[in-house]
C-alpha cells in the first residue's frame, strides 16, 4: 500500500485482505477505511475493557474474550478476521496478555 496517503496500515491488518500471494484483494483506500475504522474501535474500547476489569471482571482474558463474542457477533459491523485482530491490538493497548481466540473458519474457494 504505496501512495500518497500517509497513514500507515500495519502488515497485521493488510494480511485480512490479502491472499495466500500477500496480493491485496479489496481496494486499497477501502483496506485503509477498514484499518482506520478498526484502530479507531480498539482505542474506543480500552476506557470501557479497564471499566469490565476494574468492575469485578475475573480476569483480563475474560474481559477480551467478552469482548471479542461482541463484535464477532453478525451485527458488530465488522468481519471475523476484523474483530479478532481488534481484540488483539485492544490487548496490545492495554498492555494485557492476548487471549486464545476461537480459530477463523476457512473460506473454500
């Protein structure tokens, strides 16, 4: 993703749309829009995973696995691949542990 944009769309979130050739399969500003939108919901949410913690949640984990049941939920508005590298870069953020996350189902062509 070389253009004259100046955000920078990580290599973590570039392999969601990319194939087993790491060839881009949506249009780059649309993988930027997608990128921005996820970053931006990551960072919304660490106000609110400290508030489930620091409220008498068990343990991180159980924080980000809650929160990963949300948005991998049909009307989250974001893909699978999409939540889970949310709640990964939200545990990233928080300086937690990354969770086990359910494994992404397999698209046959």
């Amino acid at each position: 993703m070389h253009d004259d944009n100046q955000i920078l769309v990580p290599p973590s979130f570039i392999a969601l749309y990319s194939d087993t050739r790491a060839r881009l399969q949506a249009p780059a500003a649309e993988v930027r829009a997608r990128y921005e939108w996820c970053e931006d919901l990551a960072c919304h949410l660490v106000e609110q995973a400290q508030q489930l913690y620091h409220g008498g949640a068990r343990s991180e984990e159980g924080v980000l696995l809650g929160i990963h049941a949300g948005l991998a939920g049909p009307d989250a508005g974001v893909t699978p691949a999409e939540a889970r590298w949310i709640t990964l870069r939200l545990a990233e953020l928080l300086g937690w542990r990354s969770p086990e996350l359910p494994a992404l189902a397999v698209q046959q062509p």
